[in-house]
C-alpha cells in the first residue's frame, strides 16, 4: 500500500548516506522514526532489528507473516520480535511491498544459486559480519544473523510456492518509513549482489534518516 509521508527531511534529528556494499548500525528509540531512502532506484537495503537492551529477542519473518497474514510488507505491517512482541510498525511506504523471504546474499548462496567463482564477491552476510566484528560491545556473533527484511527488492512468490528475483519495483527517492515500539538496533547492509537483478546489476547508495 502506498502512503507518503507527512515528515520533513530538514527536520530529521539524524541522517546519513550509506555506501553501497556498506553497513549501517544505529538505535532508534520508542517512538523514533527511522527511513530508507532508496536514492537512486532499485537498491535493496538488507536489514535486521534486535531490542536495543537484549539482542537474542530479533526480528522474526515467521512470526510477523503469521500475525498479518501477507508474506510482503508496506503500510501497516507490524514488525514481530522473536518474543512474539511488537518492534516497529510500517508508517509510510512509497515503493508499496517489501520482501521478507528471500534471506541475504552470502558465499554460500552465492556459490549455490550463482557459480563457484562467486564466492568471495562480497555479500551481505559479510557487511553484518564486519558490523558485528567491530562492534563488539553488542556482544554479537554470527549465531546473531538470523531472519532479514529485503527493503525494495522484489521476490515474487510463484504459481507453485518458489522465489525468483526480479527486477525491482523501487525507483530514485522511493523509501520506507518504521516508527520504533520498543528501542531498536537496526542493522542495514547496503546490498552489494552482482548477480541478480536486486539491485539493477549497479548497487547505489542509501539514505538513512531518524526523526525525534
């Protein structure tokens, strides 16, 4: 569902621009909104939330379909913790569905769905890899990677239950929009994958801003 927002970029208490291939690592508190601007079309910013105060209660993508019933987010999707507990809700949305099924790019998907020689290009699991490795006051491992949400990408569910990976229907200045219900760390990995069209065969830059 498209709904625009009713905030002012001039008035966000925080914002920066991610590189793509790159992480992004910061708490949103309760009631903070946080947004995703797709800067240049056909980005997917791969995202992971924990409670702020005790990281193994996560994101959950099993528990947040069940709860609304729909396998893409936008508009209205409450996020789900592990602990079955609201984390943020889907405020405004100008791209209209996101996925939440389609996992991240890591080595060994890549060598799987792609080729061997694909396995030491870059992939998300490696920027939260890199994140968590240089953050280690969160007290984070690898075991701490779990469910993701796809923000902007588009993975069609088919006729007989598969996934494929098709051409994004983001475009320039489309984003998302999360208010926090509880203080959030949130966790992006600007999406670095050659080899799908995910990210338009061109991983661009995101733009991430916060509003008190």
């Amino acid at each position: 569902m498209i709904k625009q927002s009713t905030l002012k970029p001039e008035n966000a208490a925080f914002r920066e621009t991610v590189p793509a291939g790159e992480y992004f690592l910061k708490v949103v508190k309760t009631g903070e909104t946080v947004r995703i601007l797709d800067l240049e079309g056909n980005q997917a910013a791969d995202t992971l939330f924990y409670n702020a105060h005790n990281p193994t209660e996560r994101y959950s993508a099993v528990d947040t379909i069940r709860e609304q019933g729909n396998v893409y987010l936008t508009a209205g999707s409450k996020l789900m913790s592990s602990e079955n507990n609201v984390m943020l809700e889907i405020t405004a949305d100008t791209c209209g569905r996101h996925d939440t099924l389609g996992g991240a790019c890591a080595a060994e998907s890549n060598t799987t769905r792609y080729a061997l020689e694909k396995k030491c290009m870059h992939a998300c699991r490696d920027s939260w890899l890199v994140a968590v490795t240089e953050h280690e006051e969160l007290g984070m491992t690898k075991r701490d990677i779990t469910h993701n949400i796809n923000f902007f990408m588009n993975v069609p569910v088919t006729a007989d239950g598969g996934l494929t990976f098709a051409d994004g229907i983001s475009d320039a200045g489309k984003y998302v929009e999360l208010e926090a219900k509880m203080d959030v760390l949130v966790m992006i990995s600007n999406c670095p994958q050659l080899n799908n069209p995910c990210n338009g065969w061109n991983p661009t830059p995101i733009e991430v801003l916060v509003w008190s």
